[in-house]
C-alpha cells in the first residue's frame, strides 16, 4: 500500500508499505521519521500527524488516553492522530497525511 507523507520541511514522499501493523511502525523508519519513542504504547506522542481532512473518516475514532494525550500538545489540531493509533490496511492505500512538528 502507499502512503503520502509531507515531512517536517514541507517535502511530499511517496511510501510503499506492508498493509499490516501501526502507521507509527511505517512512519519511524524513513530519516524524515518519527521518534515513536514508546514505541506505540500511546504514551508519549511522538508520532503525532496530521491526517488529511479527506481521509479521516477511514481511521478509527480517537480512544481517551489518544484525547487526553492530544489535548496536551501545543500543535493539536482537528484532525491530529498518534500514527501508533491508526492499523494500516488496503482501505487506508493512498493515505495523506503530515507529519507534525516536534514538542
């Protein structure tokens, strides 16, 4: 499946990635990464994105603790989700998204 991710300087990049795991999973690895430095315990939110408004309807609703970490983040925004929150699968081929700033 693919992805297109918008780093942090603004740059569009093109992922093909298994449609198993967490997007967080998809997202540590390139340079322009993640820091995911929980590694998907929904505990830290370093692997806060924004999901593109067209798309937010196919990722599955914010659970609490995802809330109440967002609620805390100076760069929240609608439509934020921690990317450990969002299992990848072939209805989420062609996902845009951005990654956020860093905390």
């Amino acid at each position: 499946m693919k992805l297109n991710v918008v780093d942090r300087d603004g740059q569009t990049h093109e992922l093909e990635v298994p449609a198993q795991g967490s997007l967080m999973e998809a997202l540590r690895d390139p340079d322009y990464g993640l820091a995911a430095a929980c590694g998907g315990m929904c505990s830290c939110a370093t692997c806060h994105v924004y999901v593109a408004p067209e798309w937010i309807d196919r990722v599955p609703d914010r659970q609490s603790d995802e809330h109440e970490l967002l609620t805390e983040l100076e760069f929240a925004q609608k439509h934020s989700r921690l990317s450990c929150q969002i299992p990848l699968g072939a209805h989420l081929d062609g996902l845009q998204l951005t990654l956020a700033p860093e905390e």
